[in-house]
C-alpha cells in the first residue's frame, strides 16, 4: 500500500461496544494521508457510519483512538449525512451559511462564502429557496455546500447519494471530484457501491460485518481527473473487480463463520 | 379552496338564520323560548356600549391569559428537555392540574386570592385551562427535533444557546403554533367558565352578562352577548390560523398546499 502523503489522521485500535453489548467496530487502525479521497466500502451494519461518527467526534471509541496531525478546530470537519438534513424552516443560503453563523463569521463575509459556494454547487438561483421546494439532488447539493462553507480540511459522507437516481448520482461524483481537486481537502466516502467508490477515491478500505472489521486497504492509482471516459476504461473495469473480489470475500468470511 | 368550498359555510349559516327566523314566527314561539336571530341583533343594537364593554373585558381576560399559557408554557417546555428530573417531577403535577375540572378549581382560587380581587381569579383559572396544550405541544415538539441536525450542530460546536435558538424553538414552532390554536379557543372557555363560577370583579364580561340576562329571563339578550362570544372565539381561532399559515407556508407540509 502506496504511503505517499503524510498521515493526517490515524485510527488505533479503534473499538467501539455499545451498552447493550453490540460490538459495532473491532480494532479499526488506519491512516489517511493529507489530502487523500477514500472511499470505505461495505454492506449494510459493517460499520462504515460509525467509524466516520468516530472521526467527527460524534461518538466516543470503547478503545483505542484517533489521533491528529493536527487537532481539528471547530468547522475543519465537514460532514455530508445520508440525509441532506437541511433545516425545513430556512431557506437554501440560510441553511449553508449555518456553520458560518454558528461560529460568529461576519455576515457579510459568510454571505459572499455562501453565494460563491452556491454557484459552485449549481445552486446559484436557488439561493432563497426552501428544502421542500428543491430535489433529492439539489438538497444534496446544498448539503455538500453547507459542508465545504468552512473550508474543512476533511469532509466526512455517509452514503450520501445512496437515495439518488443513477444520473443524478454520476453528475453529483463528477461534480464532488471537481470540488475535490479544486480544495484539496481529505475526504473519507462511505458507500456500498464499488463502482462510485472505485470511481472517487484513490483508495478503497473494503469493511467486514459484524463485527466491524477493515478486511482489505486496495489502492486504485485510476488517473485524474476522471469522467464518463474512466466509466469504460479497462482499468476501472480492473479496480472495480479487484474490490467486488474482496467485498465478497469479506461477506464470505463471514459466512463460513470465521468472526472475531 | 375553490369558490363554492369557500362560500359554503355562509350560505349554510344564512340558511340556518333564515329556517330559524321562519320556524319562530310561524310557530309563533315566545322570545323567552327562543327568541329569532332579528331579535337578537336587536338586543345587540339597543345596548351596543354595555355589551361591547363586556365584550373588551372577556377579551383582555382572554388575551392575558393566552399570553401568560404561551409564554409559561414555552418556558417550562424548555425546563422540562434540559432537565429531565424537573419533567418527571413537575409533569404528574401539570396533568393534574389539566384533568381537573376548572369549575371545581375556581372557588378554591377564589378563596386564595380573595373575593376582592375576582378578576385576577379569572386570569388564573383561564390560565389553568389554557396552559396545557402550549406546555404539551411545545415539550413534544422540543423532543421531535432532528437527530441528524442535532448531530451537525454539534459537529460545528454549537453553544446550548444556538441550539435551543436556531434548532430545537424552530423545530418545536409547528407544534406550539398548533398548541396555540387549542390554547386560544380554551382561554376564552376559562375565562368565560371563571366568570360564571367566580362572578363578576370590577368589570363585567359578558359571561356575566349572560347570567345577569338570564336571571331577567331576557333571552335575545342572552343570545346577543353568546353571539359576541362566538364571534370572539372564531376571531380568536381565524387570528391564530393565519399567523400559523403565514409562519409554516414555505416550509412545513402541513401549511405548504395553501401556497
């Protein structure tokens, strides 16, 4: 496995039991380099969620634990939830300039963050829309803007485009790579799709269930910047099936009942 | 709402008055019976001063003690989420305090605060009536608010302050909004209900106008200061659902299709 950038972020030994004696993570030890895009995938309860609820703070490991090149402040985490979990009640700018307010920036300057991240995001003229009034995709959108309006140098997302449509989905990856190349924040993908994780990231942690366990670290060096074309490249095709092979033999593992 | 939907409860009610109107004469029916709708807007417009001052005194009773249940019970809804001790020690007292009757509570509240001061009897007990539902609806709503916001307010370090402020009151604002709906119509019963079973103070609602009326058996009178009390309750509950409409009608599905 390629170490190229220097470690930003470490797990050891992360475990996570919760009180009613669920083992939901076992032993987690991974580094990320500074600026890396990776994409953890697994099935469904393997832990992917969990381990990015760990890196934000959201949620205490049982043992081990993470440790920083530098301590993040408040705002240098993004996160992207399987929700958009936008607020219903506040309009489009209102709700991505939240972490902007929440941490007293100046209005004038949040606003001018705000409305060039909207235009990033394609959502210019729907800035002073409401949620409701928007799409799956464009909530999603605003989502990622709301994540990036901090300028985090690691953006967390939990499967969010898990509930798109296939088009819609393909656009929003191009679309977060693009971002990606243009801020060069470290990104951790959570995804139980091979192809969009293979298609985003530059490595693959493929995660086993219950419980949860990293089964293999693939390292895809797919080239950038990558389009429609990577879609039928014979090396994508390569990489996707390298992953599927160590997807189904984390499942399989788990099937003849080799657990912990 | 189409035009015919609209419409239709004021051809109904015109309809009504007018059967009513019919019925009396052509029964021939004493007006201490049940006097017709032409009396009664009579009895209206020959004391408009009386009844109309009884008309402001139920209704800065009714007005006080709406804003004393909202502002009581969105501050004791918020107690009760950051302090679950203080929920579970005062709630069985709040549930109390609502299933008992109001009309059974009333001469104890008069005896306490004393006879002299009959007005700030009714002001508690129209409280008492109208405080519940904002207490209710405000905690559930405060308890409803999003896991996943609650979640991304803490990823950005959100002080309790902000919470409460830009999540949990937002949140919980469908939900006491529908509490003040409740809330509103049940001031005015307090009040009214305080004024019968308290009697009148230094001034004279019309609760009190319709037992004075009663006793003189001047029944389109009675009938008069009942329909300014309608009339008050329907304003009352028509006020609240337009400010509940003008709040919700961007964002809130329940609220969304009167666009």
């Amino acid at each position: 496995m390629g170490q190229g950038p220097p470690p930003f972020l470490e797990l050891q030994g992360v475990s996570k039991r919760y009180p009613n004696g669920t083992l939901a993570l076992t032993d987690i030890s991974l580094a990320v380099g500074e600026g890396e895009f990776l994409a953890l995938v697994g099935a469904s309860g393997c832990g992917k969620s969990t381990i990015l609820r760990h890196i934000a703070g959201l949620v205490a490991p049982s043992a081990g634990h993470i440790q920083w090149s530098r301590p993040p402040a408040a705002g240098a985490i993004g996160m992207v939830f399987q929700e958009p979990t936008l607020m219903p009640w506040a309009s489009i700018q209102d709700n991505v300039r939240l972490p902007l307010d929440l941490a007293k920036v100046r209005r004038a300057e949040a606003d001018a963050r705000v409305t060039a991240l909207l235009a990033q995001v394609g959502l210019a003229d729907f800035a002073r829309a409401y949620p409701r009034e928007l799409s799956g995709g464009m909530k999603m959108r605003a989502a990622i803007a709301r994540a990036l309006v901090t300028r985090p140098r690691l953006l967390l997302m939990d499967e969010p485009f898990a509930a798109l449509d296939e088009i819609t989905r393909q656009k929003l990856n191009d679309d977060l790579l693009a971002l990606w190349r243009d801020q060069r924040f470290t990104a951790l993908f959570v995804t139980h799709s091979v192809y969009e994780g293979v298609y985003l990231a530059g490595r693959a942690i493929v995660m086993a269930p219950r419980p949860g366990r990293i089964h293999a670290d693939i390292p895809l060096d797919l080239p950038h910047p990558r389009d429609e074309a990577l879609r039928t490249d014979a090396r994508y095709a390569d990489a996707c099936r390298r992953v599927s092979l160590a997807l189904a033999d984390a499942m399989g593992v788990h099937a003849t009942g080799g657990g912990a | 709402m189409s035009a015919p939907r609209r419409l239709a409860p004021f051809i109904l009610g015109a309809v009504v008055l007018a059967a009513w109107e019919g019925l009396v004469r052509l029964l021939a029916i004493p007006a201490f019976v049940l006097p017709p709708p032409s009396a009664v807007v009579a009895a209206l417009l020959a004391d408009p001063e009386t009844l109309g001052l009884s008309l402001w005194f139920t209704l800065t009773v009714t007005l006080q003690a709406f804003a004393l249940a909202v502002t009581g019970g969105v501050a004791l809804a918020i107690l009760f989420t950051r302090s679950p001790l203080l929920a579970s020690a005062l709630y069985p007292y709040a549930v109390i305090l609502q299933v008992t009757p109001v009309m059974a509570i009333a001469p104890i509240v008069l005896v306490w605060v004393g006879y002299e001061r009959v007005d700030l009897a009714q002001l508690i007990l129209a409280w008492i009536v109208a405080f519940f539902p904002i207490l209710g609806n405000t905690t559930l709503g405060l308890r409803s608010t999003d896991a996943g916001l609650r979640d991304l307010f803490r990823l950005y370090g959100a002080s309790k302050w902000q919470v409460l402020w830009r999540l949990e009151l937002p949140s919980a604002l469908p939900y006491l909004l529908a509490g003040m709906k409740i809330s509103g119509g049940l001031a005015l019963i307090g009040t009214v209900v305080a004024e019968f079973v308290a009697g009148s103070g230094t001034g004279q609602g019309l609760a009190w106008r319709i037992v004075d009326a009663s006793n003189r058996l001047n029944t389109p009178r009675m009938f008069a200061a009942l329909s300014l009390l309608s009339l008050l309750g329907i304003a009352i509950f028509a006020l609240l659902s337009l400010v509940q409409r003008l709040v919700l009608r961007r964002w809130h599905d329940s609220e969304a299709g009167h666009l």
